[in-house]
C-alpha cells in the first residue's frame, strides 16, 4: 500500500472519529438536559403540593409531579438510547 495513500486513509479516519466522538458527546448532553428538565418539571409540580391548603388537591399536585417526573425520565433515557442505537454507538 504506497505511504501517500495510508496517510490519506488515516486523516479521514482521525477526523470521521472526531466527529463521531462529538456527535456522541452532544447525545450525552442533550439527554442530560431533558433528564433534568423533566427532574425540574416533576420537582414544580411536587412543590406547589406543599404550597396548597387543600389536602386533596395536594395529593393531585403530588401525584402528577411524581408522574412528570418518573415518566419524563423514562421516555428521555429511552429515547437516548433508540437514537444511540440508530447512530451505532451501542
């Protein structure tokens, strides 16, 4: 295989891994972000249950934070992971 050809290979290669690389670091904060978005979703919702005089709709407040918040969670993980099985990182 002549020099000049390897070289060449080894340039793309280097510069498809970065890019690669970067396309995997920005997946990883991207569902980083919706984790915590959804985290701070749920926590507002759980925070006006302890703003509230009612007990009842207390218990409302409780319940739907802890659903935004489980729930949000569960569909940004698992989207991380459908998109990083599309993208071949795993």
């Amino acid at each position: 295989m002549p020099r000049k050809y390897l070289l060449e290979q080894m340039e793309n290669r280097r510069v498809a891994e970065r890019e690669a690389r970067r396309e995997t670091r920005r997946a990883w904060v991207r569902a980083l972000g919706e984790i915590l978005l959804w985290t701070f979703a749920g926590l507002g919702c759980i925070g006006l249950a302890f703003h509230t005089f009612d007990i009842q709709l207390g218990w409302v407040y409780w319940w739907t934070g802890f659903v935004v918040w489980v729930g949000g969670v569960t569909l940004a993980v698992s989207s991380a992971y459908r998109r990083g099985q599309e993208r071949g990182d795993w």
